[in-house]
C-alpha cells in the first residue's frame, strides 16, 4: 500500500545530543520514551523519519531502531518503519562518509554525540585515523581496532537497512532560514517575537527574559557562537570569549544554560524538519529534566521557540496559553522519596517496560503488514484511513481509541508476560498530532513489577495526567523524570 506523506512522523526525542555514547543515569528511562514514542507512531500507521545526523550518531536511535528491526524480523514481514533524510548526499554512506571528513573543521566540525574519541583520540588511545593519518570513512571506522562490539553491531544493523530503504527527499521550497540567522532575527529588539511575547502571559515572559538575557551574555554576534548548535553542549571556550570561558560559565548556573539549550534544540529541530519539508508530521519534545520548575521553564523555552521559528517564516502563530501548571511529562509514579536517581528496582522496572513493549513489537508489525482475505486494506489501515477523515474532535478521539485497543491487545499477546491483565496501570495521554485537533489516548500496558510501581508517559496537559490517576496512585509521590510534550505539528 502506497504511504501518504502525512504518515511520515518527525520525532525531536531522536536528537543525538539527548543521548550521548557516554553513560548517564537517565538512559534507560529514555531509551523507554524514544521507544514508546516510536511505538505509538507505528500504531498510528506512520514512518518514522530520521535525519542523517540522527540514524548515524544518536545512541536512543540505534538501540530503539535495533529492538524495532529485530521485532519485525522476528514477524518476518516486510515492512520499512524507518526512512532517512540525507542531506547533499545520494547514498546513507556518502552521508556519513561526509559527517566523518568534518571531524576537526575549522568550519562546521562534527561534533560526535556518539563517538567522544573524535574530539581527543589520543585520550582514547584511538587509531590515527582519527588524527591526521588515512581519510576516516563508515568502512575504516567499523573496522578500526579500538571500536567495541555494540556501537558497531547497532551501526551495522541500521547502516544495512537504511542503505536499502526510500530516501525522504528535502523539498527545496520549504527549506527555511539557518539557525543562527533564526536566532539573530528572534532576540532583535524589532523582532515580531517582541510584540507576540509581550501577550503572553507572565510565566512566559519571564522565560523569555531569561532566554534573551542568555543570548545575549553569549553574544550572538560573535563569529562562530551560532553557526552550530553544538557548541553550546560542549564544555570548551565559548568563542570570543577573552577569558576563554564555557557558556556555563559566562551564564553562572547550569540551568540557566539548560534553558538556553532547550530553546535553541528545539529550533534546531524545526529547521531540520522544515528542511525535509512535505507534510509530515513533526512532534516535539524537551530534554530529560528533575523537577517541576525547571520542566515548566523548559517547557515554555520550547514553545517560544517552536512559536518564533512560525514567526520568523511569516506564519500565523497562536498565542501560547500557559495555565500557570508544570506541563506533564514522562513520570514514574511510586511510595519512593522523591530524589535525583532511580533505584536498582525501578531501574529494573523501567528495563521490563521496555522488553514487554519490544516482545510485543512484532505482532504490530503483522497489523501494519496484514490484508484482509477479500485482497482489500486490513482492518489496521482501515481504522487509520477512517481516524485521519474524521470530521470532529470526539468522533477521531473515539476511533483513536478503538485503534489503539486493538493494537495494545496485539502486543500484549506478543508480549513476554503472557497474561494480558497484566498489561495495566500505563496510561498514555498524547496528543498524536492529527489535523486541526489533540486526542487524548490511554495506553494500558505492563507495569505490574514492584506490585505498586506505575508509570505514565504523558503526553498532555497536567489535567489530563491527574484524571489518568486514581485510588492509590493519588497517594504516590511522582517522580517527574523527563519530558514535557509541546507539540505535535504539521511542518
């Protein structure tokens, strides 16, 4: 069956500066929410695009990718969840190949989220590839000598199916300004964003003022400070600085830098998705983050940015609506104090999250394969053809959830528990970025470990979270460990 354009799905949780090679104590919550995210996109019918930078250097990509090729080998379908986009390139190699000869530019370097030896090889003790000595391509670095086992397994599974599957082409009438020139036009004084945030309401002028402040401390106008959006997630001498200080340390507190990197993240992404352009879909979500003020303040430098990115393209933008309440965002729900770390039991929690749901994966993939016996659209593509004609908000939100009950029965039966009443407790609230309107979406699924201990991938407002929760749940503290949800668009 042929695919729509609007069933292609953008996803910002894919980013591979969320998800450094280096090891961090939030990894396996969001190797959960990259997961699920791209789990909810396959039961929506849709194919996953991902940016060349993305599918080669982003480790959630490559491990969410893994269980997702693996499911539906295991289903033995075909079937092509994934597409990459490539950037002046023809081929996903010649992509990387070009990544790899930037490493140590004086001009737009490669900065390797995935791969920390190619900022100090030696440090590594890497081969002099790196260095100065023969030109680093894919082939010479999956068989360099200091590569471990998994990075290479996890780029050769993707690098083989990504080589073999449709490009999504760019659109060149879509492809809209660069990032710092984005940036430049946003914090002047004379910007739209200055009129359209002055209606907002305090909360977000307040961030807003933060945000301008940051940037402006960083000087915008320095050669080199915007050109590239890694540099303000490196540690090194902010450019032009004569104290030769990091961006941290001009701005005194890392929040304040988290905010900064959030705001201009997400504006990376939207000139990314722009770039791809068509009528896909883009869904954008902020960074891992501990508690409620520093989540809302995030939050809202999303927004602004998704905001100012309409505005700096001449659309119309609507005013955000801030109702004074921390956005939700990926929770686990337990009796637990409340702290900056997950447990050895929740973390073990988290782990059987992620293997039911990836046991459950190749049944989705014999729905999304499947005809029904008369040779027309299964049942599956039917419910999605009828979801995306939907005339109204409560009709689509109904179907939605018919959709999505038959798809979770389907991966409970592929699921490791074996008992579908265990398949229980997770509620999914997304707004799934259907035309014109939000649908509010309840997932029930494995979380029956600990006997206590739920979780809630929200994807909603607060209010929406609080009605998900009842009984006992009430009475659990919430541990809000990641992210807040701005949008799911249209690009």
């Amino acid at each position: 069956m042929g695919m729509p354009l609007a069933r292609l799905q953008y996803l910002e949780s894919l980013d591979s500066v969320r998800s450094p090679w280096r090891s961090h104590e939030r990894r396996e919550t969001q190797d959960l929410q990259i997961l699920m995210e791209v789990v909810l996109a396959l039961a929506l019918g849709r194919t996953v695009v991902v940016p060349q930078a993305y599918a080669f250097d982003s480790y959630g990509f490559l491990r969410a990718a893994g269980d997702v090729l693996r499911a539906r080998e295991s289903a033995g379908v075909k079937d092509k969840p994934f597409r990459v986009h490539l950037y002046k390139a023809d081929t996903f190699d010649a992509a990387i190949d070009q990544m790899l000869g930037r490493i140590g530019a004086e001009e737009r370097p490669f900065v390797s989220s995935l791969f920390p030896e190619f900022e100090q090889p030696h440090r590594y003790g890497v081969d002099s590839s790196i260095s100065g000595g023969r030109p680093l391509t894919v082939e010479t670095l999956l068989s360099s000598d200091w590569m471990d086992d998994e990075r290479a397994d996890l780029l050769t599974v993707v690098r083989r199916e990504l080589s073999g599957t449709p490009r999504a082409s760019g659109n060149s009438s879509t492809v809209g300004k660069p990032l710092d020139v984005v940036l430049a036009e946003l914090i002047d004084e004379a910007s739209p964003m200055t009129h359209f945030v002055s209606g907002c309401p305090d909360p977000v002028q307040s961030i807003w003022t933060e945000l301008l402040d940051g940037f402006t401390a960083l000087g915008p106008s320095r050669v080199g400070a915007f050109d590239q959006r890694s540099r303000i997630h490196r540690d090194t001498a902010w450019p032009g600085d004569t104290e030769q200080r990091s961006a941290e340390q001009i701005l005194g507190s890392r929040e304040h830098l988290e905010l900064l990197r959030e705001f201009l993240d997400t504006l990376y992404n939207k000139v990314v998705a722009r770039s791809i352009g068509g009528t896909m879909r883009a869904q954008f979500t902020t960074g891992m983050v501990h508690g409620d003020r520093p989540l809302a303040g995030r939050a809202i430098a999303q927004e602004l940015a998704i905001a100012g990115f309409g505005l700096a393209h001449g659309e119309q933008v609507r005013p955000i609506a801030w109702r004074n309440e921390t956005q939700a965002g990926f929770e686990l729900l337990t009796s637990a104090e409340v702290d900056n770390s997950l447990n050895q039991a929740e973390l073990s929690g988290v782990r059987q999250l992620r293997h039911d749901l990836s046991a459950g994966l190749p049944e989705l993939f014999v729905l999304r394969a499947a005809q029904s016996p008369s040779g027309l659209t299964s049942s599956f593509w039917q419910r999605i053809e009828r979801i995306e004609r939907a005339s109204g908000a409560d009709t689509a939100n109904e179907m939605l959830n018919e959709h999505l009950a038959e798809v979770w029965r389907a991966l409970g039966r592929g699921g490791g528990t074996g008992n579908l009443s265990e398949f229980r407790q997770m509620a999914i609230e997304a707004t799934v970025g259907l035309p014109l309107w939000g649908a509010t979406v309840r997932w029930e699924s494995s979380a029956s470990w600990l006997g206590g201990l739920g979780a809630v991938l929200s994807i909603a407002t607060p209010t929406a979270v609080r009605h998900a929760k009842s009984g006992l749940d009430q009475r659990r503290r919430v541990r809000r460990i990641s992210h807040a949800f701005g949008s799911a668009t249209g690009v």
